[in-house]
C-alpha cells in the first residue's frame, strides 16, 4: 500500500495521527506526513483516510 498526503491541503487537526501514529505524525510545521510503509497498518491507515475531514490522504 502506498499512502500520500496533499499536503497543500492539510489543516493539521491530527485525526490521522491519532487512528495510526505508526504511520502519521504531525510535523513541525504543524501539518500531517507519513513516517513510515503501513506494513500491518493497513486498516488503521484506510481508517485514517476515511477519517480525514479535508479528504488529503490517500492510500492504495
């Protein structure tokens, strides 16, 4: 699974940080990022871009 955030379009409310902080943090400029491959996430992360109020993660 690959998973990519629009990042222009980010708010940084940190939803998918807290569903799988294996997988997203917020970063210093207060804004979500991938750290990591979702390897044995993957609910947690489809979770995380269902979850996502702006619609800026997507993972397939």
């Amino acid at each position: 699974m690959k998973v990519i955030i629009d990042r222009d379009g980010c708010i940084g409310c940190g939803v998918c940080a807290d569903i799988c902080p294996q997988v997203f943090q917020i970063a210093d400029d207060g804004l979500s990022e991938v750290i990591a491959e979702p390897d044995g996430h993957e609910d947690a992360v489809k979770e995380a871009e269902s979850s996502c109020p702006v619609e800026v993660i997507h993972a397939d």
